[in-house]
C-alpha cells in the first residue's frame, strides 16, 4: 500500500464554522447556513457543515438559521468573543484529534484586532496540526495593523455573500505578505518564534 493510500481528503470532511456574528451580520432574508454550504460545495466540499455563531445580543435579534449554535458573550466586547472562539475551537480539536489520518475543515469567519492577542498564532498552529483552515476576511481588511491568520483558502466576506470564489493562490500570498510578519508557508521568523515561546496561553483570559 503506498503513502498516497494514507493522504487525507478535506474534501469529505466535516466542516465546522465559527462565527462572528458582530464583526459579520448575516443579510436579512437569507440563510447563512446554504450560503456557507453553497460556497464550499463550489469548492468540492461534500461533507456535513455546522455553524457556531458568537454575539452580544440575543437570537432574536440575529438572523439565525435553526440549526446554528448561538454563544452570547455580552461583557467584554470584541476580546471576549476572540476568546470564547479561541477556547471553543480548541475543544473542538480535542473532539477532532489526528487531522493526518480523520481529516477536519476549520472555518473561521471573525476579524482580528489591533491588540496583542493569540487569534493569528492559535489558528497558524492549528494549520500546522494538519486541520484545513477556511478563513473569511472583511473585504477592507487591513493586514498591517491587524495580522491575518494563514489559511489555506480565503473569501472576502462580500464575495462569499456573492457566491464568488475565494482569492487564487497569487492573492492570497499578496494578502498575507502585507501583514506584520510574513505567514504564508511553513516558516516563521526566528526573532517572533522566541517572542512567542513565552506567549500566554491562546485560551487563557487575560
């Protein structure tokens, strides 16, 4: 049996989603949840998808499909959803271990911010884990002043409304070599790596 036996597939994978409601509403009159499925069917994902939203104001007020998980995380804004995100996603891996051999696609649809956090390294991590990172971005993204996690594949939030495709692989380099440090690929910076040794914890509260 050779090694190509033993390559994963993403593409019959389970697709799970995280989400931030606030930095990304969903239209009125729509369903999230076939425009997800939709997208990445385009992209020949077969497996099932499952949508974890997190927001600061009750279902009601969301435009929710039945079937989406709400978190509501009122108290600490923008850092408490990163956060709460952060911890569920690593549970979720907990639940989903050895994306080598029982592969697992990651969706994050949220935005990150200005202050020192852990969303860019937990997620670049989970990439070298081996899981498949879908990543959404605000189309006026600005990598500069808030670094972009790497990911396999991209959208542009209005060209995922859009049903447009993701950015192709000469977009996607040029988007993530605007960021503070270059993640595109397997390596790092020396210097950031020992910054990081003695990073917190991504799912520690600070």
């Amino acid at each position: 049996m050779s090694d190509d036996d033993f390559t994963p597939d993403p593409t019959s994978a389970k697709t799970s989603v995280f989400w931030d409601v606030e930095d990304f509403p969903s239209p009125n009159g729509v369903s999230f949840y076939e425009i997800i499925k939709s997208a990445i069917e385009d992209e020949g994902y077969r497996g099932e998808v499952s949508i974890r939203a997190y927001g600061e104001k009750k279902r009601e007020e969301y435009n929710l499909d039945d079937g989406v998980v709400l978190t509501f995380e009122s108290k600490r804004g923008k850092y408490g959803r990163l956060n709460k995100m952060l911890m569920d996603i690593a549970l979720w891996s907990v639940d989903n271990p050895a994306p080598y051999f029982t592969p697992a696609n990651l969706m994050v649809i949220a935005k990150n911010i200005p202050e020192e956090t852990n969303f860019d390294r937990f997620l670049f991590l989970m990439r070298t884990y081996g899981y498949n990172l879908i990543l959404v971005v605000a189309n006026d993204c600005a990598p500069e002043e808030a670094q972009i996690p790497q990911a396999g594949t991209i959208w542009f939030w209005e060209s995922l409304l859009d049903g447009a495709k993701p950015l192709d692989p000469t977009q996607l380099r040029s988007l993530l070599a605007r960021g503070k440090r270059e993640t595109f690929g397997c390596e790092e910076d020396d210097s950031q790596s020992e910054e990081d040794d003695d990073a917190p914890c991504p799912f520690c509260e600070s």
